[in-house]
C-alpha cells in the first residue's frame, strides 16, 4: 500500500543542457576540485579526504584538498537517489526521488525583518517589524494554511532578548514544529546544539526508530565558501549531522560576479564542483547518508554588491543545475520566488513569476525560498506569502502534463455529441464539475475592493484567527522540561 505524500507538480524536465555541454560541465567541475582544489580550514575534512585517496597539499595555516574523479565517483554511487521527509502530519510527508521531477515548493531564508500591512482606506502602508519567536510561530501557522506550501524553512529570524547562539536552535525548531504540520528544515547555528534538536525530532516523530524513517526535521549546510574554501564549523556540522543519518542540503550560493564568475560556464562548473566537494565529504563521513545537492547561485548588482536572486540569468543556473543533480542521481534542492523589491508590488510580482514559470521547468525536487520574501532574502512579509502561493498555483496549472489519452476518447466524443444534439449547444449544462475551480478559470485573489494585496490581508487575518496545530500538551510538557533552555515565549506558542 502506497504511503500517503504532498502531490506537488510532475513535470516532464526542460533539458536546457545538451549531453555534451553536460559533459564539459562536470569535466570542468572535476578538473576544478583536482587544480586549484580546495582550501579547507577545518581539519577533520582535510583527515577524512587524506584516508580516502585524496591528495593534500600541507604547509600554511591552510591545506589544500586534490579531489581526484574516483573519489567522487564513488561518493555519488553511495549517495541515496530517493531520500523520505516526514512531517508530523503523515499527509504532509515528501519523498524526494532524484528520478521522478516531482516539484514542491517551501518556505526559506532567516529574515531579520518582518513586514506588517495595513490600510488607510485603499492605500497600503508597510511597517518593519524585528524577527522574533512569536513572529515565527505566527509565520508557520500562516504556512499550514497555503495550499501549494509542501514544507517549512525558518523564515524569521529570532530576535528576542534572552536568545542565544546556544539557546537559539532549540528555540527555533521547537517554534516551528510546534505551528505546523509539514516537514521543518533549518540551519544549525551551534553544533552543540545538534543532539538537542535531533531528541526533539524524535519526541515528535514517536522515538528514535520512528524518526530515523520519517525524518519531521532536517537541515542545510552551506559547507564550501565561494569559491572553493572548506568552511571550519559548518564542516563539522556536516560531519555531526552525516554521523547521525538526518537529511542534510549540502548548499552553494556563489555571486556571479563576486565570489563566482559572471558567465554561465564558469558559475555553473564552479558551483557543481563546491557541490560535488561537500556531497563528497558527506559520504566520507557516513556513506550511504540521505543528502540533497543544494544549487543557490545568484548574480551581483555591482553598485551596491547586493546579491540579485531574481536576475533572469540566475535562472539559467538553477535549470543547469538541477539537470546535474538528476544526471548524478541526487535529488535537488534549489531556490524560486525571491524578490528583490522591498514591498509587494508589480516588480515583486514579475520577479517572482518569472521564476515560478521557469525553474520548476528543471524538475529540482525541492524549491525552496518560494513564499513571502523579498528585499532578497531580508524581509518576509505575511501578505506576499498569500500572494506567491496563488502565483505557485497558477505555475503548476500551467507545468501540468496533458490531459490527453486513449482513455478518454469515447467519454470526450460522447460529450461534444451530446452537447451538439441539445437546443442551447452550451457545454456549461453538460459538463460534470467535480469543483469550481476546475471550471472557473479567475485570478485567484480577485478583489473589487482593492486589489490582491487587500484581498490577501483579509486572507491573512482569516488564516490568524484559525486554530493552531499545536503540539499534544504531554508532549510540550515533556519538551518544556527536557530543554530548560526553551524560553516561555517558544512554548506559549506552541499551544491551542
């Protein structure tokens, strides 16, 4: 009997990359990470890379790793081609299978800002409010309510006083796993923190055994500094987390431009080989451990240096990438939806469908990034999430596959014949309507009052009056206990 998952969208892949031009890509990516290689600074990768085969050069403060093709050959042999995310709501579960371009879309980022709306009369006015626990809470509720929402990255950062780099972890899982049902994913700030968060998974997941198949929680590691330099402590949590068999995004996020060449050639090779680096590290420090090449290249704006995730060109990275992952056999994480305008509006709006219409074409299993944010990664705002799940929606209906086949033929013949013996020869009266929207083709947040962005405030305030998806209060009980370093805030949250 099948499990039950999150449909998403099956897509049938863009190709943008010829078998050749595949080929010189990864040729170069391999030539890369053998000349120059990698500057690491954390010794245990230079330990691990050095006992597989892997040449160093010594001397200095910093050694560098000669990654020869071998090695990651058979670190990409090892690597689990279809990997399962639980949820707490079993509905909600993803499998992530690198051969089967089934898209889902989530959440993403860290915002230190968050974006109130309000009106006076039909005008809108914005107001920056700080990240905090109850802002959090407030943002995974809102996502339990998107329909096209598959799974939840942190999206506000945790600014309230009494957090923590030690506490900020616990706080921030805890958080969103206790206001919503889909499948959480965040970075990890302290290692040390790890077997903390990892417990709390398997209290909510049912025990250790119960996690370990259906994983509520995994995380990102962004463990090669563009352009490739091996990250001290994000190494050693790639290594931690690898050791304890949790999902992890191995992630890349060069700035053509900056720390990543302009062209698409050069971007794309470099970022491959950074994924190839860590992918590879990853099974050297546990073999056969769920991992997910995480492709977030972006362009610089060379006024300001700012990052620009909605360049068209960034685009064409994120396609080639994705068709990477699918020839490595690795399911891919990448990034759709970013707007680098401040507040909702028309350049949102075209930035964000742009991407919409044209990543998930590649088929990448997990696009992450995709609801509410914008002033690149700094701001989420309430309202723009409300407004890009329509957008996604509207992106699916058009990635769909035909609806045509052999099936149908004397259901479709039937119909026209019907309709056209009838007096009114309108289809309207003959068509079964399993639901409104199948056959009622509107904006979906059609409003004659004032626009999308009311219509989406009123949503918003709908979806906040709801219930929340609490934890069960013997399980927040024991969660407040076990980890006194959970502040009062956190565990209010996560009530009826």
């Amino acid at each position: 009997m099948l499990q039950p998952q999150r449909e998403g969208v099956l897509v049938t892949p863009r190709e943008r990359l010829s078998e050749d031009q595949l080929g010189l890509v990864d040729g170069m990516s391999r030539e890369l990470l053998e000349d120059p290689g990698l500057l690491s600074y954390n010794a245990e990768a230079v330990e691990l890379f050095r006992a597989a085969g892997a040449k160093i050069d010594d001397g200095g403060d910093c050694p560098r790793i000669r990654i020869p093709g071998s090695l990651i050959d058979r670190a990409l042999a090892g690597a689990p081609s279809a990997i399962v995310l639980g949820a707490r709501d079993p509905a909600n579960r993803l499998v992530l299978d690198a051969a089967e371009p089934r898209v889902r879309f989530g959440s993403g980022s860290e915002t230190n800002v968050w974006l109130d709306v309000a009106f006076d009369g039909a005008v809108p006015r914005f107001t920056r409010q700080p990240g905090s626990i109850a802002r959090l809470a407030r943002s995974a509720h809102l996502c339990e309510h998107l329909e096209h929402l598959d799974f939840f990255i942190r999206n506000v950062n945790l600014q309230d006083a009494g957090i923590t780099a030690a506490n900020k972890d616990i706080n921030q899982f805890f958080t969103s796993l206790g206001n919503i049902t889909k499948h959480v994913q965040g970075g990890l700030t302290e290692l040390e923190a790890l077997d903390d968060v990892v417990r709390l998974g398997e209290m909510i997941a049912g025990g250790a055994d119960a996690f370990a198949r259906e994983p509520v929680l995994s995380f990102i590691a962004c463990v090669i500094k563009s352009p490739l330099q091996v990250v001290d402590d994000t190494a050693s949590k790639l290594i931690a987390i690898a050791r304890r068999g949790v999902p992890l995004v191995v992630s890349s996020c060069p700035m053509g431009g900056a720390t990543g060449p302009f062209d698409e050639f050069g971007m794309v090779a470099m970022v491959n080989a950074e994924l190839l680096a860590g992918v590879t590290l990853h099974q050297l420090a546990s073999p056969g451990a769920p991992v997910l090449y995480g492709a977030v290249p972006v362009r610089t704006r060379l006024d300001n240096l700012n990052d620009m995730y909605a360049a068209a060109e960034a685009m064409h990275y994120y396609l080639d990438c994705t068709q990477l992952a699918r020839r490595y056999g690795l399911p891919c994480y990448t990034t759709a939806g970013v707007g680098d305008a401040s507040e909702p509006g028309i350049q949102a709006t075209a930035e964000k469908l742009l991407a919409y219409a044209t990543v998930p074409q590649g088929g990448a299993q997990y696009v992450h990034y995709a609801f509410g944010l914008l002033e690149r990664t700094n701001v989420f705002c309430p309202e723009q999430a409300i407004l890009d799940d329509a957008h996604v929606g509207l992106a699916k209906q058009t990635l769909a596959g035909p609806q045509i086949g052999a099936d149908r033929r004397g259901e479709v013949l039937g119909l026209i014949r019907e309709v056209m013996a009838s007096a009114q020869k309108t289809f309207m009266f003959h068509l079964p309507l399993p639901s409104r929207d199948a056959v009622y083709a509107r904006y979906p947040l059609e409003d004659a009052e004032g626009g999308a962005l009311r219509a989406a405030h009123r949503r918003f305030a709908e979806i906040e009056a709801m219930p929340r998806k609490a934890l069960p209060d013997e399980l927040r009980r024991d969660a407040a206990a076990q980890f006194p370093q959970l502040l009062p805030q956190a565990c209010e949250t996560s009530q009826k």
